[in-house]
C-alpha cells in the first residue's frame, strides 16, 4: 500500500517535471501565452515567402535587412517600410506608428527619407517618428526603448557598417523587448557584412531591373527587387523575385521578364541572375541571353 | 586709468571711484587691481539673480543701481519671508550666505521697492517695520531717491537737501520746475504709487521645492528627492484640473551655482512616476554628470507650464487604446534623454520644391495626437499628398532624398534630354531607362530673378539601380551649360 501511494507520488512527480519542462521549453521557444510575439505572424503577400517563412516573419521580433552596398539603401529601405507598413496594417490593437532611429554614421551621406515618397509607398508620413541620437550608444538605447513600447507599430534601426557595440548581445537585448512587447524591430544595416546576432531572419536586399512598363517602352516600370533570406531561425532560406505594391501594400512576386535590352548586356550576367543563399548547390551556368528564372517561387 | 569698483580695505586706506590709478598707487604701493569687466559682472550678478530665486521667484535685477555704475538685485518676498522664520530670518539667512559666497552686501526689507533702495544705500536699517518707510526716508539726501545725478545737484542748488523737503512741497511747482520724473520715483519710494517688479526668470505656474540641512550630492538621494518631489505635485495638479507639459528641476549648490533640467511632453503628464522618470533620462543624457561640488542645499521643481488635463476613461479591456498613449510616453523619454530637437515628426509646407516641400519638428512640440492630422506651427501637417491626375500606385517620388543635391557628371545625347551616363560618387552608371522630364520651376519670390528651373528625370541604370536627377537651368534660355545634380534614390 505504502508502496504503491509512494509509486503515484513518484508519477506525479514526474508528470509535473515533464509539464514544466514543456512550459519551459515553449518559452524558450518564444511560443508562450505571454508572449505578445505568439500572435499571428506578419505575412509578406507573396505567397513562395510567406510558405519558406511558415506563415510570416514573427511580429514581436527582431529581423535584420542587409545592404551590401550603400547605394542598395534605396532598395533596402523600400522593404523595410514595405514591412512596416504591413506591420501598421495588420489590426494588432491600432498600432500604427514607426519609429526611425538613426545612427549618425548611416545618416553622413546625406540621405533623408522623404514625406512625399513615403506616401507613394503607402506610408502615411505622420506616423513616422524621426530619431537622430548624437552617438551610437544613444541610438541603441533609443532603439532598446522603442522595442518596448508596446504602441508601436515597427522600429527601425538605421546602423551602417558592422559596428563592435552592436553585438550578440545588443541584438538579443533588442529581441527580448520586442518580443514582449509585440513590436516588429528591423535592423536596416547599410553597407555591412554578415554577422552573427540574435535576429530571427536576416536578409540581403538588391536592387533589380524593374518590370516592364506598358505605356512607354522606354519608361522605368514598377519597383522590383532582388529578396535574399541568408538567415532564418526556423530553418529554410530562399530568393526571390517581389514588387511592393503600395496600392494593396502587399509584396508581389515579381516574374523575372527576359527583356532584351540590345544596349546592356551586362544586365543577363550571370552573378546578376541567380544570388544563392546558403543554398548547397551552386548556380549552373547559363547561357548567354536566355533567362531561365522561372523558378522565381521556388523555395529552397 | 581709473577706480571704478574697490572693496572695504582700499576705502579704508583712503582710496575712493575715480581716482586714476596712479594716485592710488602712491597711496597704497601693494594695490591688488584688475581691469574692470562690466559683462562679467553682469554675468554673476544674472547668476546671482537666478541663485536668489531660492528665497522667491520674483527676483528682479537694479536698473537704476546699473545705470550709476553698481549693482543691485529686487527681491518681492511677499509671502515667502515665513518659510525662512519669518522676516528676520530671511534676512539673516540670505546675509549669511552670501557672504559666504564672498560677497559684501547691504540689504534692506521695506515696504516699496523704492523705499528699500533708499535705505539700502544710504540708511542704517535693516529690516524696516510696516509703515514705517515713510519716516524713515524723509531725512536721507535726494540721492536716495533713484534721480539723476544732474537732477539732484540741481535740487541741492534751491536747498533742496533731503526728501523730507521735497515731501512737504507743493507738488505742481516741483513737477513744473524738475519734471514728473522726480514726483513719481518720491511716490514710488512712498508707496503712493505701485512700482511693479518684472521678473528675470518667467514665474512657474506650481513649484514645489525641499531644503536640506546637509547638503545631497549623491545621485540615487537626488533621484529619490525628485521623486518625492513629482508626487507633490500630483495632488496641486489634480485640484487645478492641469497636467505638467513643461518642467525644470533647479538645483541649487552650497557655492551659489545653479544647475537646471528642463523637461517637456507631448501630452498634459499627472504620474509622478512618468515625470520623475523623464528626469531620470534627462540626467542620463547630460554628457557629463550631474557636478555636484559640495552637494545641493535646495532642490525645487517647478510646472513652467501646463495644460488643461483631459481625463481618460479607463478601457474594460486592458491594454486597448493604450497605443497611442505609450507613443506619446515614448517620444517624452527620447526627448528627455536626447534632446527633444532630436525626435521629430514631418510637417509638410505648401511648394513644390523637394527639399522645402517637407520639415522636421521636434514632435514633443507638436500638438498631442497632431500625428493624426491636426495643423500645427503653421505649416499644414503631412495629408498625404497625391498628385492630381495621376493614377494611384504610379511612384513619382523616391524614398530617400539627400538633403542637398549632390553635382553629377553626365553624358547627354542632346542637351535637354535625359542623361546616357552618368558618374555619381566615384562611379559610372549607365542610364537604360528614363522618365521625364517633370518641370518644377523656381520660385522666383523667394530665390530671386537668377533662379534657375528643374528638369527632373526618373532614371534606372543597366542594373538596377533608380535615381531622381535633375537638370538645374533650361538650355539655352537659362543656362548654356546646365548642371546635373542627384536629388534621390528609388526603392
């Protein structure tokens, strides 16, 4: 008898170890109830991402956009705000605002974002808050409070370069914040290499030749751009072809149109053609006009 | 070289002002003397002023005294004197400290200003009872009077000496004779008529303030004495139905200096912990810290302004609505730590022109919930501006704009069209697509006849990349030679 009630002791013991342990492991996982990060994850639009994503990138969050070269920035910035502007939208308590945070070394060349675009783009520019810290350690604690204010809509961060303050730790500081308080928080770095941080996606961005444009053949169609995920905290990486469309803010795959273009060769290069991610096999060779990228919803 | 200022030793070795400075070698050969610095002396004594607003707030300086070449301070106590210990206490106690500081004082306590002047200078009493004011100038000489020197030489030529004479006399013989100046500055000094003191610091709306008898210098005692002191003000802003939009903590040090922290929000603040908070960042952003010197003897917190409180009906839901509000607390600690010139907020302006089309407020200034489309500072504020005639979706104007067009190099076909090649920073682009051009004209009230139009080009180079470029100057009308400048960059 008294062995027996010690046996049931024992397996409710180790029944509430196995439960705490599963809690545990759920909140570790950031999957827990308490999390604002648990709610429905931001889905892009273009449907090959969102599968590759499972779904959308997690809100409550930190995701970080590269640029390899300063003059992407265009480009990066377009999918950065592309996101916040589906952050904003997506009906998560009436957050709708933005917070920009710039560190002085990305605004010395002299690029601001501009009203006038931002509405084009489907970004009301009053929603916008600007931030320009004197010094990087000002940006990174106004970036650490933005990310835990749960009002927000998205935060940005504006790094250029592969700054040494901003480490592992910086990023995982700024991933816990955001991911209690629900916030999407991008790190735009410009210009920098990769680096290992606690961010949940990391992607390159490129520019690419725009679509065509029906009413003047000459004339520069819709934005497209050349969508890399190098990172993905949940396993898969891809590339991809997407247009942001402001009307219905939704990212758009974008076919990869064979236009010849008798004047610039260089534009059907190969490097220009099919940038991998850390995918295994290598880019095959391809010919020299024939564009074979009909695969442009593929997932890795 | 002359005298203009000397301390009691040199006037007890028989020097006085004016002397040149020759003779006052001869009478004292170890003269310590120093070349005379009128703006620093304004300086201190501005310090002075602010370090008196320990006693009250209405601190005025001395015009008259200034104008005679010395220095003097105001000081409207009224209501204040009995948290001091009453009059005499006061008195003491701002004695005391200033000669603590180094200074050699005369002050006087009466019932005009103009009286106190008088007996500060020229009297003997210190503190004069009530009513007392009267008598107590009639014997002093005019020159107590705050008259001009010329006017009071004139006065003593008819034997006219002393007040007491001056107020015994018919009065409209004297204003016709001497002018109305001299009645009016006997009447002020009389309290027959008001002479109103302007304050040098604008007076707060509520303050709130905490002595110590041993001086604080350490940073968590400060922090704990500001907070305290944010929760007294709660229930005076509560009862006047206000909220705090801006405040300064003054902290006053036992050597006379004065430090001050400003504060300001987006929105009408009544949480002691949100305000105490906000001062927290504002200590945290100062580059250096908080110099104490020997430690602060006073710290007093004051509402500079505020706003009329709207209060909020609690949502049953919790954390609902609360969006916009933790926004506005947000944008306050940003301000409060980095300056408040560095959170901003767009406000556009009616031009056409790219780079005045749009300006940057700091967004504490902007009125609360302006974000959402209210006007604000003159300017209209960001709706969103969609070109007419245009169909939606077409991008006509690039994300990122450089605040000041950067020169290009560029090879035309012809030279009002579109650029074939360009170089921009270093690099060469090749132009495979163009639009354009968009014709934006100067505006020739504010840039004046020379100003030249834009021709503005959207471009897309063999790779990828999407400009904005202009042509600055119409060919062969403005310009022979037209300039090409990069304005921005597309998504």
């Amino acid at each position: 008898m008294s062995l027996s009630r010690l046996q049931i002791a024992t397996d409710i013991l180790a029944a509430q170890t196995r439960a705490g342990e599963a809690r545990a492991c759920r909140a570790h996982s950031g999957m827990g109830a308490g999390d604002a990060g648990a709610a429905a994850p931001l889905a892009l639009g273009a449907t090959a991402v969102d599968r590759c994503l499972e779904g959308g990138l997690a809100c409550g969050g930190l995701h970080e956009v590269r640029s390899p070269l300063a003059r992407d920035i265009g480009a990066a910035a377009g999918f950065v705000l592309g996101l916040a502007v589906r952050a904003g939208q997506a009906g998560r308590g009436g957050r709708q605002g933005v917070v920009w945070v710039s560190d002085p070394a990305a605004r010395v060349d002299g690029g601001g974002l501009f009203p006038a675009g931002l509405a084009q783009h489907g970004l009301d520019p009053s929603l916008i808050t600007m931030v320009e810290p004197a010094d990087l350690q000002g940006a990174l604690w106004a970036a650490d409070e933005a990310a835990d204010c749960a009002g927000l809509a998205a935060l940005v961060l504006q790094i250029r370069g592969n700054p040494a303050r901003f480490d592992i730790t910086a990023t995982r500081r700024l991933m816990l914040r955001a991911r209690q308080s629900g916030v999407l928080a991008l790190v735009l770095r410009q210009s920098g290499e990769e680096e290992a941080s606690a961010a949940a996606t990391r992607w390159r961005v490129n520019t690419e030749i725009s679509g065509t444009d029906d009413l003047d053949q000459r004339g520069v169609g819709a934005m497209r751009l050349s969508l890399t995920l190098e990172r993905n905290r949940t396993g898969r990486t891809g590339h991809w072809f997407v247009a942001w469309n402001p009307q219905t803010r939704t990212f758009d795959h974008a076919a990869p149109t064979p236009v010849l273009r008798s004047v610039h060769p260089a534009a059907h290069s190969r490097h220009r053609l099919s940038a991998t991610g850390h995918r295994q096999d290598p880019p095959r060779t391809m010919g020299q006009v024939l564009d074979h990228r009909q695969d442009f919803g593929r997932a890795s | 070289m002359r005298i203009v200022a000397l301390d009691e030793r040199a006037r007890a070795r028989g020097l006085r002002r004016d002397q040149t400075l020759g003779d006052a070698r001869a009478l004292a050969p170890d003269l310590d003397c120093r070349p005379a610095d009128p703006e620093g002396d304004r300086a201190l004594l501005l310090k002075l002023a602010g370090w008196c607003e320990r006693y009250t707030p209405l601190v005025a300086l001395d015009a008259a005294a200034e104008a005679a070449g010395s220095h003097g301070l105001f000081m409207d106590i009224t209501g204040c004197a009995h948290l001091l210990g009453g009059e005499a206490g006061l008195v003491a106690d701002l004695e005391a400290r200033l000669c603590a500081q180094g200074f050699s004082v005369r002050l006087c306590l009466a019932d005009t200003p103009g009286a106190a002047w008088a007996m500060a200078r020229h009297g003997e009493a210190r503190i004069l009872p009530e009513g007392a004011h009267a008598a107590a100038i009639e014997p002093l000489g005019l020159s107590a009077l705050r008259l001009e020197p010329s006017l009071v030489t004139a006065l003593g030529r008819v034997g006219l000496k002393t007040v007491g004479c001056i107020a015994r006399l018919p009065r409209a013989p004297l204003a016709a004779r001497f002018g109305a100046r001299l009645l009016q500055r006997l009447d002020q000094a009389l309290g027959r008529e008001a002479e109103a003191l302007s304050p040098l610091m604008p007076v707060a709306e509520l303050s709130t303030e905490r002595r110590f008898a041993e001086p604080v210098s350490q940073h968590d005692e400060i922090s704990h004495v500001i907070a305290a002191l944010a929760a007294g003000l709660i229930e005076p802003l509560e009862r006047r139905g206000l909220g705090l939009r801006r405040g300064r903590i003054r902290l006053f040090r036992v050597d006379g200096h004065v430090g001050e922290l400003a504060i300001q929000t987006a929105r009408p603040l009544r949480d002691a912990r949100v305000i105490a908070r906000l001062f927290e960042e504002r200590i945290a952003g100062l580059h250096d810290d908080l110099d104490a010197g020997f430690g602060f003897d006073l710290i007093r917190l004051d509402v500079v302004h505020a706003d009329p409180f709207a209060g909020v009906q609690a949502d049953l839901v919790a954390g609902a609505g609360g969006g916009e509000h933790d926004h506005d607390a947000l944008i306050d600690r940003l301000g409060a730590r980095l300056g408040t010139g560095r959170v901003q907020r767009f406000v556009l302006a009616d031009t056409h022109i790219p780079e005045r089309s749009f300006g940057r407020l700091p967004a504490a200034r902007l009125q609360p919930g302006a974000g959402r489309g209210r006007a604000a500072a003159g300017l209209a504020l960001a709706a969103v501006p969609q070109d007419e005639g245009l169909p939606e979706g077409i991008v006509t104007r690039p994300l990122i704009l450089f605040e000041r067009p950067e020169p290009l190099q560029t090879i035309a076909e012809v030279p009002d069209g579109p650029p074939l090649k360009f170089r921009w920073r270093g690099v060469s682009y090749e132009v495979a697509r163009s639009e354009g051009p968009e014709r934006i004209a100067c505006e020739w009230w504010r840039d004046g006849r020379g100003a030249r139009t834009r021709d503005y080009f959207r471009v897309e180079d063999s790779q990828g990349y999407r400009f904005w470029l202009f042509r600055h100057g119409l060919y062969g009308r403005e310009t022979g030679e037209p300039a090409w400048y990069m304005h921005g960059l597309f998504a």
